[in-house]
C-alpha cells in the first residue's frame, strides 16, 4: 500500500496572505445562503494567490499550511460566526468566480464542528494547476474547483435539511455541466452527509472521499454522553468534549515530536501548535453552550442513522479512508463493513492516523486520489490524460520509500551514447520526449521498480509504464485472490496506464517516456529455462506508431532475476494440478485477455502465481542500447516491411544487451548483496559500490 506523503508545494509568502484574506473577507463580508437550485450558489470568501503555480525544485521544501494554521483559522470562523444564519458555500481559490470550466467540482462537507475548513492544509494542492492538461489541450485547468460548506455554531439546520441543500447545489451544478464527475469529501458527519447526498441522487456522476465515516456513531465513546450532558447543564469540560467531537485532542500536536525534526524546530513547532491549540479551546469554551454541543451531538446521531438506512441506494463510486489510530470512531471495523455494503469502493487505510484524518499533516490527499485512480475530469477515467504529474515531495518520499530496493539490488545502469559509447549511467537517455523502452520482461516484473526509482533520482525523468489490466481493476468475483488495488497506487500516481493502442498514442502525443513489454504476460511468466528467451509477436506492434510521432525507441536488457528466485512451479506443473487450474482459468477470464488474436506462445496470456524460491540477493544489472531515431521517418516507416525490419533491429539489439549484462556480471565482485555490505561498510553506506570494467 503506498504510504501516505505530505506534498505541499512551496508558496512564498502566501501563507500570510491567505491567513489575512481569510480572517479580512469573514470580518468584513456578511454571509449570504445559497441560492435556488437553478442558479450557481455563491462563493463567499474568495481568498488570493493561493492558486499561484511557482516554478519548483525537487530540492526546495518549503512547507504551507499547519494545523496551527487550522486552529488559528477555525477560531476566527467560531467566534465571528457566532451570531448565526444559515448554511452557506464559500471557496479559497483565487479564482472562484472565474467558472473553472475544466476542472471537476470538489464539495468538502464539515464536520461535526461545522468550519468547512478540514481541508485547509490540502487546498492549495486540490486546486494546483495541471500542467499536463494545460500542454496537450492549450486550456488552463486546476485539479479541482474547490468549494467548502460552512455551518454557523449557532445554527441549527437538521440533517434533512443539509442533505436537501447539498443535493441542490449538485444538481445546479450537474445542470451546467453534465458530462463532468463532482466530488464530494467528507470526513466523520460529513461521511454520513456525502453517502446520504448519494443515496438521494444515484443518477448523477459521483465521487465519494468519505473519511472515518460517522456512520459508526453508536458505537462511539461520545454516544453514551448525550444522557449525561441533559443532566449537567454547567459542565466544564465543553471544549475538551468539543475538541474530541473534532478529532482534534492534544495528542495531536504532540504526535509531531516524533518526525524526526531537530530539536530547536520541533520545539518551536509544538509552542505555536500548542497555544493555537489553547487559544482555540478558550474561543470554544466561550461561544459553545450545552445546549449546542448536545444539538451537534444529537445532529450527528439522526446523521448516522438516516445515512445508514440508505447506504443501499449508494452507487456512486466510493474511496473509503481509515484511521488505524482513531480514537473517536471504530473506523477501520466501519471501512470494511462499508467495503462489503457499496458496490463501487476501494478502502484506503493510514494505521498511524487519528480520526482528524484530513489534518494530520503527512497524509495528502490529492496523492491517495491519484493513487486510487479516483482522478478524472469526465465520466470515464482517461489514464492518459487525467494523469497528474507527481509532486517533488511525492517523489522524494516515493524514492525514500523504495530505498531498500538499491540495497537489495544495487543496480547496475549503462546506458549508450549516440557514438556507441556504454557509460555507466543514464547519461545515454534523451531527457526530452516522446521516448519508447523496449525491453524483456523478468519473472514478476522484478526488474520494473529499481529501474524506474533510478530514474526518478539519477535523471528526474517519469517514465510510464504501460501495463496490464488487473493493476486497474479490481476482481469482480469475490472467491478470486489478487492483490490487493492498494499495491498498484505508486504505480498510479507513476502515471502507468492499462495496455491499449489507444493509450500509447495518447502517451506519445504527451512527449512522455514510455516503458513497453512486448512479451507482456507470457514473458512476465515463463516456464522454467526460458530466462531470457524473448517471447514477442511476429508482428510489429509500436514502431509505426512511434514514427508517427518521432519517438526515440531505445532497446534495452535487464538480467538479475535468476540470482533472486529459483522457479519451482511454472504455469505447466500448475496445470497439472487440477483445482489449481480451475482457480487459473477463473482468474484469466475475470481479466481482459490481451492478444487473442494471435497464434503461438505469446497468445497464451493466462495470469497465474508461478512458486519462486527466494535465493541470497545478487544484483540487478541494466543496459540501454543505442537509441534508435525515428524522427523524420513517418513517410519511410508506413511501410509494413520497413517497419517490421526496424522492430526485427530493435528485438536484436534487446538480446544484444541481454547477451551483454550476462556475460560482464560474471567479473563483477560484488555481484553477491554480502560483498557488497562489506564493501559499504569500510567506505560508507552512501557509497556507489563498483561493479566490473567497462569495455
């Protein structure tokens, strides 16, 4: 399961400005409520330059919003909303009147506290400008157009009457664009508004971000409080009631000493958080009676009943959050039963998170959407086009992540230059698109991370996989064992797409760097003695294409996998065993089966789980040939003979490399992982550890 990342982007200096735009537009603008349902609800509180798109630095880290920010933030809503009035939309993008024609529409539904602010430290990233749609459209679009529904303190609108509003402001807005999905997030009550809101209109393109849900309220810590607050009119402890009914306790802030942080900064950090804390306790310990935490209390029992009475109507596709550590909700016993209850949901869980899921500071929320593959601007998702780049912060945590994958593998890269030169680095690779990597696939794809995490650090280059289906779709039959959706998310939020024509066109034309398997599946699992046996069509099936757009094809060979894992059972033995092969034949049909129109091995693209006996690590060791140019070759290569001696030119120079990485890895002295911790620990556990001499 991907880990959750903080991404925020550096903004200089507009961390002053939107806290004093805020704090100015609610003290000088007087609410209005939301219009009728046909016309566009206004947007109050329409803060500047934080949708700003500064250049960046994969280096620079400069961080936006904190939860201090939120509790300085929330205070200001508390108290100078105090006086009442309805349910009203407000927005913090710079642009909020502008009609972002091109971005899906993202409702954020409070919580219990009504603040509409839960999503504070994520709205600058929720309405970043998408780079990749404004290159290959010409037209200016954000990730989202963000607008967030603010509850007054005193106000006392039921349940009923916010799932009406809710579904009113949807349907206006489906009205003006019909085609494009709208978002809904709602964390704790607001899970139960977002689900009830679905419920009411299952005809309209819904997405769910539905957050330690409320619907498990009965079975809260605060459910038997609401008889004890009838009798104790005067209780002191309000705001420390108030401050839990958040999700937001002390333990929180204190949750940032152990980040690692050195210590001068963690102490300044934990003093601002601290008494932003304090100060926000106070506000809610003066504006906040009995009689308003016991109607909020009872608010949220009449919401997680009337939404759990229509989670039956709920079709709207749904990504369930959960907390590991919520302290308030059951919410990781609620994301199951809700899993099995909806039809169209995936389930996300962050095991160190509280139940303030949205506030805790190393959880991004644009990073799960993208990694779920929730993102798209219309009714079907485009992994193509919908695809957002990632975040320096998401690479460096994604390359942090994986860090134990150049200590197992500590590949090997040579790559060559345009005069046939092998360089022991990525030197060799065009660092502007459209790129095509043609390769051989190992056992399991074993070869695919290392390669791609070396990218990532050596030449800050995001290369697309285009890979198989089953990494998209989850198994509709519930007897079939796959992985789990959640181990494919950094390969999402990488940018792969599910093979297809149609998506490499569509990757060529984004000047993107592109990695295809021509052998797919019947080479990703091969029988026994066919380690490193070629298994590709007859036929080309990329090079016309790639011509078209001038791609750069460059062949390149991959070997290790035969000093990681010994094959003892391939797909033949499995066949042999005959509830195993009804158990093969399930899984191949559930998924789409690539190549049935062809003859030979490669058409048999069966998808089965081959028994690997691990071995003590070697190395991984890669070689990119020489690139092969197509550029200015669009007329010469529609010719289906010409085309196919080039895929033939590519396929040799594949067991070239190949050939190459096998007969040099045999003068490696540190092929074996021993040697090389050996050799790390005299020069240092940083140190590139050599390999054999370059011809």
């Amino acid at each position: 399961m991907i880990v959750p990342m903080s991404t925020t982007l550096p903004l200089p200096g507009i961390c002053l400005k939107l806290k004093h735009a805020i704090s100015t537009a609610i003290s000088t603008a007087r609410f209005k409520p939301p219009l009728s349902s046909s016309a566009r609800p206004p947007l109050l509180l329409s803060t500047k330059n934080i949708a700003t798109t500064p250049n960046v630095d994969v280096d620079v880290d400069v961080e936006g919003f904190s939860l201090s920010d939120y509790f300085q933030q929330s205070t200001d809503l508390l108290v100078r909303s105090s006086d009442g009035g309805p349910p009203r939309w407000f927005s913090p993008l710079e642009c909020a009147n502008s009609h972002l024609n091109n971005s899906p529409l993202l409702l954020s539904l409070p919580g219990v506290d009504g603040s509409g602010l839960s999503l504070l430290l994520h709205h600058h990233r929720l309405g970043d400008i998408n780079k990749d749609f404004l290159i290959v459209n010409f037209v200016d679009s954000r990730i989202f157009d963000i607008w967030c529904l603010h509850i007054p303190t005193a106000d006392r609108t039921p349940f009923t009457e916010l799932v009406k509003l809710v579904e009113r402001t949807i349907r206006s807005e489906n009205c003006r664009f019909p085609n494009r999905p709208i978002y809904i997030a709602g964390e704790s009550v607001g899970g139960c508004l977002a689900l009830a809101v679905a419920a009411h209109i299952p005809h309209i393109d819904l997405v769910l971000l539905v957050a330690n849900s409320a619907t498990s309220f009965s079975k809260s810590q605060l459910h038997p409080l609401l008889p004890i607050l009838k009798i104790m009119p005067h209780y002191s402890g309000l705001p420390y009631v108030m401050s839990l009914m958040t999700g937001v306790p002390s333990s929180m802030v204190m949750s940032t000493a152990q980040k690692g942080l050195p210590s001068a900064e963690t102490v300044t950090y934990l003093s601002e958080a601290v008494t932003a804390l304090l100060s926000y306790l106070s506000d809610v310990a003066d504006v906040l009676t009995v009689e308003m935490v016991l109607w909020k209390l009872k608010m949220v029992e009449s919401a997680c009943a009337y939404s759990n009475s229509r989670l039956h109507s709920v079709s709207a596709q749904t990504l369930i959050l959960s907390s590991g550590n919520d302290q308030l909700l059951p919410s990781l016993q609620e994301g199951e039963r809700l899993r099995k209850i909806l039809p169209n949901c995936q389930i996300r869980t962050f095991f160190g998170c509280g139940h303030a899921l949205f506030l805790e500071e190393d959880f991004d929320l644009v990073t799960v959407i993208k990694g779920a593959g929730f993102y798209r601007r219309a009714k079907h998702k485009d992994y193509a086009y919908d695809f957002l780049p990632p975040s320096p912060r998401e690479i460096k945590s994604i390359v942090d992540a994986s860090r134990w994958l150049d200590v197992a593998t500590s590949p090997v890269m040579l790559s060559t230059l345009e005069d046939g030169k092998i360089v022991r680095s990525l030197s060799g690779i065009p660092s502007q698109g459209p790129v095509l990597f043609v390769g051989y696939h190992n056992m399991l794809g074993l070869e695919v991370a290392p390669m791609i995490r070396r990218f990532l650090v050596e030449r800050n280059i995001v290369v697309r996989g285009v890979a198989h289906p089953m990494l998209f779709k989850k198994p509709s039959v519930g007897r079939i064992i796959m992985p789990d959706l959640a181990t494919f998310d950094v390969a999402r939020v990488l940018g792969a797409v599910p093979v297809s024509a149609s998506n490499l066109y569509k990757l060529f034309s984004m000047k993107s760097h592109v990695l295809l398997y021509p052998g797919g599946v019947r080479e990703a699992l091969h029988r026994k003695g066919e380690e490193y046996k070629l298994i590709w069509p007859e036929q080309s099936e990329f090079v016309r294409m790639a011509a078209r757009f001038g791609a750069t094809i460059i062949p390149f060979g991959a070997v290790g996998e035969d000093d990681f894992a010994q094959l003892v059972l391939d797909y033949d033995d499995e066949m042999k065993i005959p509830f195993v092969k009804e158990y093969v034949e399930e899984i191949s049909q559930e998924y789409t089966k690539m190549r049935t129109e062809m003859e030979g091995e490669i058409a048999n693209q069966d998808l089965h789980f081959p028994i690997l006996l691990p071995k003590v690590p070697g190395r991984y060791y890669y070689l990119f040939g020489k690139p092969i140019i197509t550029q200015g070759r669009r007329e010469e290569l529609r010719n289906k003979e010409r085309a196919h001696q080039v895929y033939e030119e590519v396929k040799r120079e594949v067991e070239k490399c190949l050939c190459y990485c096998k007969t040099k890895r045999e003068d490696d002295p540190y092929r074996n992982i021993i040697q090389r911790f050996m050799y790390q620990a005299t020069h240092g556990p940083e140190s590139q550890v050599p390999t054999f001499d370059l011809d």
